[in-house]
C-alpha cells in the first residue's frame, strides 16, 4: 500500500517537473523573441531618418527644379493677349498745330495671339538684374478721336473727345528689341517681377490720316482745273506724306509717280479701294459728290473713280518703314513654372519728315514660356 502511494506520488511529481519545464521553455522562448519586443529609441530615430530624408529629397527635386527654369539662354513665349493700339501724328515745325489720332474703337482691346523672346536673366544683385526682349505687334487702326466743341443750350461751351469713322485706315507693325533692367520682388525667377526697357525697334506704317487743320484738303476745293488739282494732289502727298520708294508699296508708289497721266487719278482710285483705305463714311460720299458736281469754284467734273483717288491723296498718306525708332517698354509680370501673366505698356516714338510718330500699345497677355 505504501509503495502504491509512494508510485503515484512519484509519477505526481513527475508529471508537474515535466509541465514545469515544458512551461518554462516556452516562457523562455517568448522571452528571446527579438519580433516581440519594441525599441522605442530605435523607432522614433527611424521616423526622424524618414523626416529627414524625405525634406532631402524634396530640396533636390527643388533645386533641380529652379536649375532648370535658369538653365536657358532663350525663353519663347507663345500665347494670347488684349491689346488696344493708339497711333499719334503730331505736326512739327511749319506743320505744328496739325494733329491726328489713329485708335481702336473697342476701348477694352483686341485679342490676338503673341510670340516674343525673352533671353536668360543676368542678375546684379539678388534682386535687379538685365536681360533682353523681343517684342512684335500688328495693327489695323480704321478710326480717329479728335476733340469736338459742343454748345449747350445756355450758350455754354465743352470739348469732348470723340472716336469716329473718317474713312481712313493705318496698319503695319513695331518689332521692338530692348534691353530690360527688372526687379524680382522675391529673387528669384518665379513670382513678381516689375522691367523697364529702353532700344531700338522697326516700324512699318502703311495708310491714311485724317490731319485736323484740313490743309490736305486745299486742292479739291481752290483748284481751277483738273490738272492742277491733280499736280497738288501729288505734290501735297509727297511733301505732307511719307512716301518710301524703295522699301514701301510698290505699286503705290508707281502709281503715285504716274498720277498726272490720262487714266492716272482713276487707277489709283481703284488701287486705295482694293487695298481698303477707302470707305464710304459721310465725309467721304460728300467729297466724292462735291467733285463729280462740277461745283465751283472751277470745272472739277470727275469720275466716280477718280473722286475716289483724289479724296485718298487728299488726306497723309504714309508707306514708309522706319528702322531704329527709339522704343520704350514698361511692363509688371507674375511667373509660374508654366506660365506667365503680363501687364505692359510701350512703342516707338520718333521723327519722320515733320511729323512726330508715337505708337502706344496697352497689353495684357498670358504665355506658356518655352525654355531652350
């Protein structure tokens, strides 16, 4: 009976070594399990490492960013804009006091697509710095604004200023290249940027004018006879105009040398309508009636067509390109990576045969810059 008793307890305590030790070996192989234990330190330094390297990463793709929009020697910028072009002719010297004034009627601008080049900046300091811009622009002007002095109903005067259709046209365009001197408000590329540029452009200049004084229109109304309101018409258009013979409208030209033989007047008619300086506003189908009347004060029985010629010499004719006309730019801009918004204004200003010339051009445009 005892050695029974002695057996079970013995296998007892066999049986709770065993779990024991089986318990114990487990227990000590979670405890040596490095995947369950939790470095703090070690994460929250991997977390800084991450931070770290991510801001690395970021200020390099930054810089190479900013390296890209500097490394260019030229920058096209094709887009589209609203402009709205003004032409000033002002008599100089024995022709001061006579004045005409070429506009757009539609104050808000016209728009138009654009193509200029900007070369790459050279800093002077962090923020001012120099480059170079290339600039065209076309026009069409078919309107004139002069000043009108109105007469109220108590016997009071006013001026104001009033846009109308005179039957005049001018077109052509500047091509200005000047150096700019610009300020970075940020300094950098990217971001504000106010420029000034003064240099040379080329102008080409192409029409009709309506000159206020009236003197162009001397000859349809004191010439005795057809013939020598014929010769003032052409001496008038050389001398009051500015006819270039080598660089201008050829056929212009020619036809303006042969005016005074037979069929001359009515084939250059023919010629002003075909080319659109010529249309049918009041001043122009009164004129053209007056001198196909027989009116007074001589016998100035035209026909139709030449009507037509002698009312387009009698107004400044112009065909002449200008080269060099001193130029002025003033212009604020905001760039992007991809594009640019621009505000400018600026032309040329010059002297030509007694006149002074002045093209201005008010511009808001929006370009997709292209960097080589």
């Amino acid at each position: 009976m005892i050695k029974a008793m002695n057996f079970r307890r013995c296998l007892l305590l066999l049986i709770t070594i065993a779990w024991f030790l089986s318990s114990g070996g487990t227990l000590q192989a979670q405890a040596f399990d490095p995947t369950l234990i939790e470095d703090p330190e070690k994460t929250e330094r991997e977390k800084r490492e991450d931070a770290e390297r991510r801001e690395r990463e970021q200020a390099e793709r930054e810089a190479r960013r900013k390296e890209a929009m500097d490394d260019y020697w030229i920058r096209l910028n094709p887009g589209f804009l609203i402009s709205n072009t003004s032409l000033s002719i002002s008599g100089q010297g024995f022709r001061s006091g006579t004045r005409a004034n070429m506009v757009t009627k539609n104050s808000g601008g016209k728009p138009d697509w654009m193509l200029d080049l900007k070369s790459r900046d050279f800093p002077l300091t962090k923020h001012w710095g120099v480059h170079l811009l290339a600039h065209t622009r076309t026009f069409d002007l078919k309107y004139q604004s002069y000043r009108e002095t109105i007469t109220a109903d108590d016997g009071s005067e006013s001026e104001e200023t009033v846009i109308e259709d005179l039957g005049t046209r001018m077109r052509g365009y500047f091509t200005l290249t000047v150096p700019v001197v610009y300020y970075n408000v940020n300094g950098q590329e990217e971001g504000f940027r106010f420029g000034l540029g003064y240099g040379p452009s080329v102008v080409r200049l192409q029409g009709t004018a309506a000159l206020d004084s009236g003197l162009t229109l001397a000859p349809l109304f004191l010439s005795q006879d057809r013939d020598t309101m014929v010769r003032d018409l052409q001496l008038n258009t050389l001398v009051q105009g500015s006819i270039d013979f080598t660089q201008g409208d050829p056929v212009y030209g020619s036809l303006l040398l042969g005016l005074r033989e037979p069929g001359g007047l009515e084939r250059m008619g023919v010629y002003l309508m075909a080319r659109g300086d010529i249309k049918t506003d009041i001043t122009t189908l009164f004129l053209i009636h007056y001198l196909t009347s027989g009116q007074a004060p001589g016998d100035l029985l035209l026909t139709p067509l030449e009507a037509v010629g002698a009312v387009g010499l009698a107004n400044l004719n112009l065909d002449f390109r200008e080269d060099f006309a001193p130029s002025y730019f003033i212009h604020g801009e905001y760039i992007w990576e991809h594009a640019v918004i621009r505000l400018a204004l600026g032309g040329p200003m010059f002297n030509r045969d007694g006149f002074r010339y002045s093209l201005t051009g008010v511009i808001l445009s929006f370009s997709v810059p292209v960097r080589f």
